[in-house]
C-alpha cells in the first residue's frame, strides 16, 4: 500500500497496487512499483505539483530530479554521496507513466495527461524478430516521451572462473544446491524458490510419477507460493538436468533431513540455519547469501547474472536458439538477442584470421 505523510492511503495509488495482484505480478514488482509511486507522490507533494496534471515541464523535471538528488546515506554521515544512474530514473519514469496511465483508465487522470506520456515514433532500425507488417504498418508505435538517452548495456553474467569460484564459496549443501541450479538450469530466482517438490523429477525414468519425460529433469510451474516466489513465465515447463545436479540436491536432502521443521514442507528451498526453520526461502534470504558470497569473491554476483551466465554458455556452445529459448521459457524471439554477441576470442580469432590471408599464411 502507499500511504501519506499523515498515514491515510493514497486510495489511487493502492488501486494501481492491487491491479498488479489481479494480473499476477509478483510480490517483488508490486513491492517495487509502490516505492516508485509513492516516490512520485512525495515529490509532487514537496514541489506544489499536481500529480494528476504533472504536464510534460513537470515530468522532466521529475526526471532531472531522480538523478541530481542524492539518494539518503545507508550508513555513517561520512558515507560516499550516492545518486541514482539515468537507467533507473527511466525506470522509475516508467513505472508512472504505467501508473498514470492506469488513473486514466479509471477517469482520475484526464486524458490529456495521458497522451502526453507518450509520441509517435518511426522504427527506423527494428529489433530482431519484430514483424513491421507487409507496407510497414508497423513501424510507427508509441514511445515514451520524457526519459534520458542511455547506452544499452550487455546482460551481465559470469564466466566460468567466477562460477567455479562463487559454488566454492558456498559452505552449505543447500547454498551450493542452488547456485548451481541457477546455472544450470537459467530458471529465474523466483521461478526457483517457487519450486516444490513434486517439480523435482530426479530419475532416470520418471513415468510412475505420471510423467513421460526422459531422463531427470526439473518442472517450472506458475502458481502462488506463501514465500511470495512466483514464476514470471505462465506457461510450464521442463528443464534437463545434469547428474551431478542430481547429486548436489541429494547432499542438500541429507542436510535438510537434519532440520524436523522441514520434514513435511513442500517447497524445495527451505530455511535450515535460522528462524523461522522450515519456511520456504524469500527473495531476501536469496539476496543476502548472493551479497556474502559476491563479498568473499571480490565481484559483482546476483541471482539473475546465473540466469544470463546459463544462456551465453548455451548459445556459445552452439546450442539452437530456438532450444535456449524454450528452456530459458522466453515467448519472443527478441527476448534471446542479449545473448548473441560475439566473445572476445571470437573477435580477436577474426582479426588474426585476416591479417594472416594478408600475409599469405592462409588461404581466405
């Protein structure tokens, strides 16, 4: 919920919340957009803006706020200034717009308001997979009107040395469990601490379990979890898995048989080492084992770096995209286009390629 200053609900504002839960977004994103919301509310209420007729001035300098305003210290006053990056502040932007956009539909934003969030633009590049029509009908779409123009990074992930060094790193069976599911498998975080189970298809033949697929793999479902997990994908889905994951989940199911609290939960991944014990792990409990391990190893080291680090390796090692996509349980083909670009071994392989035809060393 967002609420004011004075503790009375932002009644807009908690029904775009409570849209979000009737279109089965996960907690994580309705937690998410509600700091947003309530960022721009506050904003609006400190500035004199109306947040309903913000006009596109108001909009911008919203935007130049979000990055010229310091963000507040986490630590001691002596603590490094921090200020939010442009990527973020688009985000936020983002997020009211949708926010905007949703009052609109009710009738509490004029619609004056709401076409102003966004402009006609020409594709006059299109992204890979993208249909532009048969007379390119498609090529003009709506695009949002105030945000900053950033560089578009690459998919952050780990090579293998960073791999092998995070799983060493981990001193419990259930720690390294699911680092090394997350690698293996590219399943989202959520989409792992949403497992249960009956999901875990660990045999070679799995057909008295009333399932026909060959081999041990791991079943991805959507559906609502009391740790809050959900899976972003609506459409199930299997992923084959490797023996030596077989083995590692059978270390963490001695571990934790050591835990009574857990002896009957359903969910895969349990809390074993604190209170309350036996309870499926959060996004949080996630977090801070990936912060203590990205602390220990000297880098940067988050859930969904694995996800990305489990695609690059597939499609590098040839692997059909249409295949990485249907494990990775992405719908359009544009989704995989992060993680077809060229290593730098390849580049340098072609660079050494052609000054050795310029030296006739090898035929072209």
């Amino acid at each position: 919920m967002v609420i004011s200053s004075e503790y009375e609900l932002h009644m807009e504002a908690c029904a775009f919340l409570a849209s979000l839960r009737m279109a089965d977004r996960s907690i994580n994103t309705e937690r998410l957009y509600a700091g947003r919301a309530a960022l721009y509310l506050s904003y609006c209420a400190e500035h004199g803006l109306d947040w309903k007729k913000p006009g596109l001035p108001g909009l911008a300098r919203f935007l130049h706020w979000l990055v010229d305003e310091p963000l507040p210290s986490r630590a001691l006053k002596t603590a490094k200034v921090r200020f939010r990056e442009k990527k973020t502040a688009n985000q936020i932007m983002t997020t009211v717009c949708q926010f905007l956009r949703f009052c609109g539909l009710q009738g509490w934003v004029d619609a004056q308001t709401v076409n102003q969030l966004s402009e006609q633009k020409y594709l006059a590049y299109l992204p890979e997979g993208f249909d532009p029509g048969e007379d390119g009908q498609f090529r003009t779409v709506r695009a949002k009107a105030i945000k900053f123009e950033v560089a578009v990074e690459g998919y952050e992930w780990l090579n293998p040395e960073q791999f092998e060094r995070i799983l060493g790193l981990t001193r419990r069976a259930r720690d390294r469990f699911l680092v090394a599911l997350l690698a293996a498998t590219g399943v989202r975080i959520g989409e792992a601490l949403g497992l249960r189970r009956e999901d875990m298809h660990l045999l070679s033949d799995s057909s008295a379990l009333g399932c026909q697929v060959a081999g041990p793999h791991v079943h991805v479902r959507r559906r609502q979890n009391s740790n809050g997990a959900l899976a972003k994908a609506r459409m199930p889905r299997s992923i084959p898995v490797t023996a030596e994951l077989v083995t590692l989940y059978a270390d963490y199911c001695f571990e934790r048989d050591q835990v009574d609290e857990a002896a009957d939960v359903d969910m895969v991944f349990v809390n074993l080492f604190r209170a309350p014990l036996g309870r499926g792990m959060t996004y949080h409990n996630a977090k801070d084992l990936f912060d203590r391990l990205a602390r220990q190893a000297g880098f940067e080291a988050r859930p969904h770096m694995l996800r990305h680090t489990a695609a690059t390796t597939w499609i590098r090692n040839k692997v059909p995209r249409d295949v990485v996509k249907d494990l990775m349980g992405h719908v359009a083909d544009a989704s995989m286009a992060p993680y077809v670009h060229a290593t730098d071994g390849d580049k340098r392989e072609a660079v050494e390629r052609v000054a050795a035809i310029r030296n006739g060393q090898v035929q072209g």
